[in-house]
C-alpha cells in the first residue's frame, strides 16, 4: 500500500 | 496603481487554463520584480507557483505590493474572451475590490473592458527550501504529456525513476502494467527535442497520475518541461515561460507504508 504525503510535510509555514 | 502590460496576452490566457483545475482560488501578488502566484490543491498535495517577471511586460507599474484574491475559474472565463492575438492589461488600485481585464486588437481597432470582483482569501505563502535534486530530467514537454496521459490510462500511480540508463515511468492497474524508457538523446539541430538527463545518484519515487496529468496543462507554454528528482522530496516539474518565468508544480511523493 501507498500512502500521500501531503506538500506541507515538506514546505514550512512561515 | 496597478497597470500590467502584456503584449502575448495569450500567455496569461495559457497559464490560467495550466493551473484552474488544480487551484480554484489564489491571491495573485503584485511586486516590483513581477506578477507571481502561489497556492496549494484543495488536498494540499500539490503546490504551483508562478512567476512572469515584471520586464516581461511591456508596461510594468506596480506601485506597491499589491496581492489580488482570485478565483481562478471566473478569471479564465474573463480571459477567453480575449483574442489569441489580443493586448492583454491588468488594471488594479489598492482599497477597490475589482480588477479590471483590458483586450486590446493588434489593430487597437477593439478595446474591451472586463471588470472582476476580487476576493478575500486567507492563504500563508510557504517556504520552498533551495535544494539539491538527486535527478534533473529536461525533455520535450509533448512527450512528457503523451507518457502520463498513456500511463494515466493504465494505473493511477507512475513510479519515475532515474538510473544511468535512462528515465523510466512505470504504472500498474488492472488491466496490467506499462514501462516507458526515455534514453539521454541530444539532438544538436532541435534542443528542445532532446531528453537530458543530469544524474547524481539513482532515485525512484512514485507519484499519483491525476496530478501529473493535470501539471501538462502547461504543456502550450513550453516546448520543454524540467523534472527534478530527490528522493524524499516533492518532484518539481517546470515549465519555462518564454523571457517572463515559469510555471512549477511541485507534487509530494507517494510512500510505502
């Protein structure tokens, strides 16, 4: 099975 | 004041159809170095940001940041209505809640006026770290397209992964499963119609379809779109825009859980 990362994962609110 | 010249109007006209399906409302920022986007899909999977720099304008008067909520389906209906070859102006002031549309003919023998409503819309601009890419990919963007368009109607997920071999996209589905290989292939008399690949170490990642198709919207912008690979990371698939910018995707990974 493969899950979705979401891009906010990656990439930082200010 | 804000008062935006852009001589290809067609290009604006193009970016709103790459992105108005992924993203339905954005704030459109106004600054001196030029007219940018950023925004997220309603899932927060996929980001897009835009950037066509203010000396790609014709006119450029920007005379303080200026960020414009848009719904992005409403702006495409506007811009349809302008010619392919059509003048295309973006008019806005600060404390109004329009901003207005202005399609001018070649001929400047037709001068049309769209006002729009703006919107207020709450969105924080995420921080992109610089990074360094495992994998950069430069190939024809109509290839691009054609290989997850073929692979979309396969399987939901392509596995991209890059070895020295090549670039290989595999997806499986019910029916079965597809490989695609693109070899490096320089072509000296047509460079957009090379595949280049720049290899620092092997990656792998899979992505979900239905994103990657919706990324090749994009494709009329660019004859070439630039994949970047690491692993852990979100790909980022560009489209360069002609002397303005470009247009990047960046889609998180799918993992195994």
């Amino acid at each position: 099975m493969t899950r979705q990362k979401s891009i906010l994962s990656f990439f930082q609110k200010p | 004041m804000l008062e935006l010249r852009l001589i290809q109007g067609s290009l604006l006209k193009k970016v709103l159809e790459a992105i108005k399906d992924l993203v339905t409302e954005a704030n459109f920022d106004c600054s001196a170095t030029g007219f940018s986007l950023q925004a997220m899909d309603s899932s927060h999977v996929a980001l897009v940001a835009l950037l066509l720099r203010s000396e790609g304008f014709d006119h450029y008067r920007c005379d303080r940041n200026l960020s414009m909520g848009i719904n992005l389906n409403n702006m495409s209906k506007m811009l349809r209505c302008a010619g392919p070859e059509d003048i295309i102006t973006i008019k806005g002031d600060d404390g109004t809640d329009t901003v207005t549309f202005m399609f001018e003919s070649q001929k400047q023998d037709k001068i049309s006026d769209f006002e729009m409503k703006l919107m207020d819309i709450d969105s924080e601009h995420l921080g992109i770290p610089d990074a360094e890419y495992q994998a950069i990919v430069r190939m024809p963007s109509a290839e691009f397209a054609r290989i997850c368009k073929d692979l979309g109607s396969i399987g939901d997920t392509v596995v991209i992964s890059v070895t020295k071999e090549g670039v290989k996209f595999f997806t499986r589905g019910d029916v079965g499963s597809a490989n695609i290989v693109c070899r490096q292939n320089t072509s000296v008399d047509k460079p957009e119609d090379s595949t280049v690949i720049e290899m620092n170490e092997p990656v792998s990642l899979t992505f979900a379809l239905r994103y990657m198709n919706s990324f090749t919207k994009a494709t009329t912008l660019s004859e070439v779109v630039t994949i970047s690979l690491s692993s852990e990371l979100p790909v980022v698939v560009e489209y360069k825009i002609a002397e303005m910018g470009y247009i990047r995707f960046y889609l998180a990974p799918k993992i195994e859980d």
